[in-house]
C-alpha cells in the first residue's frame, strides 16, 4: 500500500530525511516513535506535499501511484490522510461545509457522485457521536476555538467520512487526556480493516496500549534505525532511546 524507498528530504537548507525505508499493507498498524527532531513530522509533511518540504532522493508510493509526483489535493483524493500533531483552524468556514467539500472531491476522485445535503449531514452526525462530539460542533468554525482534544476527536472525525486507505497520525495522542485518548484510538480501531492502514507517529507508549500496532519502528536522525513488534514500544518506554546508539539495524 504504502512503499517509501530510499527517502531524502530537507527543509529549508537542512537535510532531515537521510534515507527512510518504510513498507506497509493493507491492513496493517505502524507505530513510529523517536527521539525529539528526529523528522517524524517532516516524513508526514513531505508525503503531504507541504510547501517547503523538498524530496532530494528517493521515491514514496501509495497503492501504486507516485505520490512525490502528485499536487497536495490529489494526495488526499489518491486515499492519504494526515492527522497533524496542530490542526489548524479555518474561522469562518464551518465544520460542516469544510467536511462535505472534502469528502466530495474525495468520492469524485473515487468516481462516486456527490451526496446529498441530508444524507451527508446524517453521516456526519452518526460520525460526530462516534467520536463523542455534540453535532453543534459541526455549525461551528473548524477548529474555531476548539480545545486541544476536541480537535483531535474532529480529525478522527473527518477520517471516519473521508474512508482513506492510508491514514498518518502525528501525535495525536499529544496533550490528551485519557478519555480524549480512548476516543481517539477507539475512533481508530472502528475503521480498522483490510483495506485501510495506518502509520501512528507517537512519543509514548500509552497510545499503544489501546491502539495495538502490528510494527513499531524507530525514527532516528532521518531514518529508521529499529524496527519489531509491539515489544519494541515497552523496551522503549523502560529505557529511552539512548540504548539504541550503537545497535544501529537497517530497515
Ligand atoms: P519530530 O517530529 O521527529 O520531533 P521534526 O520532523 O518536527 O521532528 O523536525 C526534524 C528537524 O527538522 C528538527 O531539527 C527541526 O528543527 C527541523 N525543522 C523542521 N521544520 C523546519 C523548518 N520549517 N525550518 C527549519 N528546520 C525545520
Ligand atoms: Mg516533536
Ligand atoms: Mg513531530
């Protein structure tokens, strides 16, 4: 699904990616945590095509399309979704205009037509309840003024109506509480499936007990430096990332 190969990128001047392997299949749960500044937040940028980010080398495929090669918004119609570590806030356009426009360009690259004001405004509330948000949210501005785990409940919403097949998290478990956290990981484990995966970018290993990721991989210095099963996370958690230095493993 996901096949990042051989990934170098820098912002600004400097070079953050240094050469990141990354594989991933339907279906599947990638953990990647690391040490601060290590560049799991540029990876997320530069598959979204923000502006600033630039590919040096290498080459990232989503289901068989060039991602690199593709604008931001054909990104997300192509079926990628980020979830940024600071959402932003768009005052004056609402939830609900925000949310149908986007799902619209998304069924229309899929060649689904449109839905209808209603049937959209229905979803959207059965999605809104799953993430534990009162429908008001949706008249409100996006992000407009939200608290910090009321906006990460509105992405994992948006995800729900998007139905991307991969999906990036990055640290959306930052700054949570632990019921904030529960419905965030609970709004992910519902759209688990054979056909969707997700890459979870993530400090701690506490979102891990409640999202179980098949891999975890170590992000350090541009690459990854460690890869293994959920374990990995814990020795982690226990021992910092220090114990790593030294026992570099090519992924
Ligand atoms: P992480 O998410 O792993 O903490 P980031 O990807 O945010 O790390 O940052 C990786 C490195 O890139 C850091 O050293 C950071 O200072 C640098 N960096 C990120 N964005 C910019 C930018 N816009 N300009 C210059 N340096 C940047
Ligand atoms: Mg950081
Ligand atoms: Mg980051």
């Amino acid at each position: 699904m996901l096949s990042i190969k051989n990934l170098h990128a820098r912002v600004e001047e400097k070079t953050i990616l240094k050469g990141l392997n990354l594989e991933v299949k339907p279906g599947e749960v990638h953990a990647i945590m690391g040490p601060n500044g290590a560049g799991k937040s540029t990876l997320g940028y530069v598959l979204s095509g923000r502006d600033g980010y630039e590919v040096e080398q290498g080459s990232a495929m989503l289901n068989g399309t060039d991602l690199l090669a593709l604008e931001t918004e054909e990104r997300a119609r192509a079926g990628l979704f980020l979830a940024f570590q600071y959402p932003v806030e768009i005052p004056g356009v609402s939830n609900l205009e925000f949310l149908k426009a986007s799902v619209d360009a998304v069924r229309k690259a899929r060649g689904e037509d449109a839905l209808s004001s209603a049937d959209f405004l229905k979803l959207a509330r059965a999605a809104c309840k799953q993430v534990n948000l009162p429908a008001e949210f949706l008249k409100r501005g996006v992000n407009e003024g939200f608290s910090g785990g009321e906006k990460k409940r509105n992405e994992i919403m948006q995800m729900i109506l998007l139905e991307p097949s991969l999906c990036i998290l990055d640290e959306t478990d930052s700054g949570l509480d632990i019921d904030a956290l529960k419905v965030v990981a609970e709004g992910v484990n519902s759209q688990r499936s054979e056909q969707r995966a997700f890459v979870v970018v993530t400090h701690y290993q506490r979102l891990l007990d409640y999202i179980k990721p098949d891999y975890v991989h170590v992000l350090a210095d541009g690459k990854i430096v460690r890869s293994g099963g959920p374990e990995l996370a814990k020795e982690l958690e226990a021992q910092g990332y220090s114990w790593l230095a030294g026992h570099e493993v090519s992924a």
